[in-house]
C-alpha cells in the first residue's frame, strides 16, 4: 500500500519535476522546468501545470522557492541521492529481498556491462576489506 502521508511520497509527475531540477546545474524558473520536462519526458504540460507541481514540491519540503523580483527560481531542499537511497530501502522491504536478490533480479531485466560488474565486484571487494577491520 503507498503512504500518501509519508515525506518521500511524490507523485509520477513530482517526481520528473524534481528529475529536472536535479539534473540543472543552476536553480530553475517557472519556464524553465516547463521546457526541461517536456523535452526530456515527451509531455505537453503547460506552465501552470507545472506550477501547481512546483507548489506542492515546495509544500512536501523537497525544494526552496525564492523569489527575485517577479520570478522565482526553485532550489532543490531534498538531494537526489537521499530520495533514491529511501526509495530503494522501501523497496527492498516491500519485497524482502537480499541485497543479492536485488541485483540478480534488477541485472535480469536491464543486463550490464563488462565495466559496470567490474565496478560491482570491486565494491563488494570494497566492502569485503573493510569488514576484516
């Protein structure tokens, strides 16, 4: 069951809202998210659309409005990394996975590269170091 009352609980389209806003590499106006999430997402949202979206990201906390002027621009309060790790942790709990079954189940579906296992196995080598400490 999703908990609507929790923190984290965004919708599909907060969430490529924030998407957008994680992705800028300065804080956005209005127009701007409304061009980035239509571009990067094939939608045909129109300002105001996107402006009530916008208002309940700042209600849920997950960004900062400031204003200049007549504009106002959106800095992102939540970081990425945090609202991924929460929602993996949901995840995994919902299914009571290991974190083994996890990854089998997640490399089934989307496969990897030579690189990316490497990069695995040497994290888990990583790991297996500081756990001899």
């Amino acid at each position: 069951m999703i908990d609507r009352t929790n923190k984290y609980y965004l919708t599909t389209a907060e969430m490529l809202v924030m998407r957008a806003i994680w992705l800028a590499d300065h804080d956005l106006v209005l127009n701007e998210v409304v061009r980035d999430c239509n571009a990067a997402y094939g939608k045909d949202w129109k300002p105001q659309t996107v402006s009530t979206y916008l208002s309940h990201l700042v209600q849920k906390q997950f960004l900062r409005m400031d204003r200049n002027g007549k504009i106002y621009s959106y800095h992102p309060i939540v970081k990425a990394q945090d609202y991924m790790k929460y929602n993996v942790q949901n995840f995994v709990e919902f299914w009571g996975l290991s974190p083994a079954e996890m990854m089998k189940n997640y490399l089934q579906i989307r496969g990897s590269t030579k690189e990316e296992r490497d990069e695995v196995r040497a994290y888990i080598a990583k790991l297996e170091e500081e756990n001899k400490k």
